[in-house]
C-alpha cells in the first residue's frame, strides 16, 4: 500500500525488498477461507474493535476508510459483497487473483521488486542493509517504509526480529504476544479423545467485559476458534497476569433461563440425563460433554444437581484456561512500535526518514476485516507522510 501510494504519478522512485521467495505470502495465508477485507459496520462500532489502539488509527483509517478499500478492490477489477455477518469479501473469495492483479498495478507504476532481501538494520552510512543469497548488500535512500508484520506464522516471513534493531536506537517496541489465538485447557483424556476437533456451534463465550458469540473448537490442547478470538485480548493479559482465567461459556444463548427450566422439569423418566438434555433442551453431544467435564472437575455428577444448577451449568460453563497458544499458530500479534515512538506521519521520531506501518506497530483486533483494514490503512498513512518526506528533501 505504501509503494502504491509513493508510486502513484512516477514522480518517486520506489523498490519493495521482501525477505521472501514471493510477496503477500501473509496475505494468501488470510485469503485461505475467504478474503475478509473489511467490514461494513457503522463507523464508531467499528473503531471500537481495535480497543486501545483505537484513538491512534483513528486518523488512518478515516482517511482510508471500509469504502475505500471496496473501492480500491474493485478499481483492480475484483468486486466485492457484504456477508450476512456484515463483513466485506472480493466476490472471487480469495486473495491470489487480487494480489496478482495489485502486482500487475505496482509493475506499471514502475515499483521495483526485490526479493529474499531481509532487512537487518542500517550501516554507519545510513544506508539500509539486507541479508541476501548473494551476501549483504546496502542501498541509500530518501526514505524507508518498514511493514515487516509482527510474529504470527513466522514461516510466512516475519519474525519479529526487527525488534533488537529498533530497540537499539531507542524506539519503544512492546513484546510481541500471540493474538486471535487459541488456548491451552487440561481436558481429561476422556473428554479429549471424544470431542477433540468437533465443533461447539451457536454459543457465547464471555471474559471480562468482552463476549462474542460464534463457535469454538475444542483440540488436544485446548481451545481456539472465532469466538475465543474475540476474547483473546482480555483472556490472554489474564491468563499471562494470573497464569490461569475463566471463560464463560453460553451454550444455549438464545435461551433464557426461565425457559430453560421449564424444558428441565418435563418428567425425565428412564432416558439417561445425556439423552434427555439432548432431548429436551437439544443440547449437542459435545456441549453435554463438556457440562460432564465440568462437572466431574467439580466431583458433582449432573443427575445430582438441581435444575438450578443445571441452568447455570448450560448458562455459564466455566473453562479454566491455563496458557496462550504459541505465536506462531496465532492468527495475528499484539505489540509491536509504540504509537509513542511514531509521530502523525508514522515516522520514526529516533529515525527521521523511516516510517513504520502495518502489523508491526502496537495494535491488535479480533478477525473480521479489522485486521487488514488497519495494515492496508497505516500503510497508505506511511506511504503518504514518505511521500511528503521526500519532496520535501526535493524542494
């Protein structure tokens, strides 16, 4: 995006380094089950879902808006859809006709690419440095834009090894951790060997104040999926606070309480008290395992409990989380260049002349379009305050 923006009248000269065999690697990988560019909700709502980082890609992302991306999409020729859920997709579904087709624009404006170039600091010249198959090789510039991603699915290219770099010269990087994650839960072998990769559909989870509804899928370790990523802010600053926290779960959200138990007084005669929850309150049998679950954690079988407690059983089924899944299986990272260490134009303040943009500074947001939003925002946000950086060393 920055390239693009730099490049738009030929006026600058512009070469993309990628440390890379081939570029937008991250970007296929986001394509791989639909291409979520962004979302269609009101505004204000959707700032919302960058949290803290909100107040700071504020200014980028309304002068880079949702419409904006749809209508750079269908400038490269590939339409787009709003879903059911209001997020925003090229009608193709996938990022590889997009991404060829953006490649093809950036030949044309006359960008240069060079690939398995890494970046790993600057020389005493100033000059930026790359590691190469050929051997380090440095290049003056007017100006730099890094976008070198934060540390998600590092064998997509980035590592978060910049952060030293950055580090060294006095920029304020905050450690990279995993998010839209899954989490770490000690199931029993029993309940593993059942349920492990089933889904657990049409719930709500809650933390704290933050709850999403959607699904989750339980693993041998675990649990992860697009509701938990919803909540994977909150439950991940607990779980690395406390070293363990509770998840709610909701398994029947659309049901209150009160009718929940009139379904539980009808007369349960002779069914076992799995088959009549699946009978008469149509709860799944991976949501009346994981209430057995809990229930023998807590050494109180189900045909014990009152119909209160079995309520509050399907109502709040409580999940002790005991870890955050590794960085590199999470979808995303949080942390990264503090907003502090960037001024308005997402320069550098240790480094006049570099800009920053992308996953890579101190900001994170759940699945739906945000993600990309906020790195296809800041990167014309940088590509335009290099721009500005540049003619101005011109003039």
């Amino acid at each position: 995006m920055a390239a693009e923006v730099l490049a738009r009248d030929g006026a600058v000269s512009v070469t993309v380094y990628d440390a890379m065999p081939s570029l937008g690697r991250k970007f296929l990988m986001a394509g791989r089950g639909g291409l979520n560019l962004t979302h269609s909700e009101v505004f204000d709502t959707f700032m919302e879902r960058y949290g803290a980082g909100a107040d700071a890609l504020r200014p980028a992302i309304e002068a880079w808006s949702p419409n904006d991306v749809r209508a750079w999409c269908e400038a490269l020729g590939q339409s787009t859809f709003v879903g059911s859920s209001g997020r925003v997709f090229p009608k193709i579904m996938k990022a590889s006709g997009l991404l060829r087709a953006w490649l093809r624009r950036l030949e044309t404006q006359g960008v240069a690419l060079h690939l398995r170039h890494r970046w790993t600091g600057w020389n005493d010249s100033g000059d930026l440095v790359f590691a190469t198959p050929a051997g380090e090789v440095s290049v003056a510039t007017d100006a730099a834009v890094l976008a070198l991603g934060g540390a998600s699915w590092p064998r997509l290219g980035s590592d978060g090894a910049w952060g030293s770099v950055l580090t060294e010269i006095g920029v304020e990087v905050c450690s990279l951790r995993s998010a839209n994650c899954g989490f770490q839960v000690a199931w029993s072998d029993v309940f593993r060997s059942r349920f492990e990769g089933q889904p657990l559909k049409s719930i709500e989870v809650a933390h704290g104040d933050s709850t999403a509804r959607g699904e989750a899928l339980v693993t041998a370790s675990g649990i992860e999926g697009g509701a938990i990523y919803a909540v994977s802010s909150s439950l991940r600053e607990a779980v690395l606070a406390d070293g363990s926290a509770a998840l709610t779960i909701d398994l029947k959200p659309d049901v209150n309480a009160d009718a929940l138990m009139a379904q539980l007084e009808k007369p349960r005669g002779k069914q076992s008290m799995a088959t009549f929850l699946r009978k008469a309150v149509r709860l799944s049998p991976i949501a009346i395992g994981l209430m057995q679950e809990l229930a023998f954690e807590k050494q109180q079988p189900m045909t014990s409990m009152p119909h209160e407690e079995l309520v509050k059983a399907i109502k709040q089924a409580t999940v002790t989380v005991t870890g955050v899944a590794a960085i590199e299986r999470a979808i995303s990272s949080a942390g990264g260049v503090a907003f502090s260490s960037v001024d308005g134009q997402y320069m550098l303040r240790q480094k006049p002349g570099v800009f920053v943009a992308g996953e890579m500074l101190d900001w994170e947001a759940p699945t739906g379009g945000y993600l990309l939003q906020g790195c296809f925002a800041t990167g014309v946000a940088a590509g335009n305050g290099a721009r500005q950086w540049v003619e101005a060393l011109a003039d």
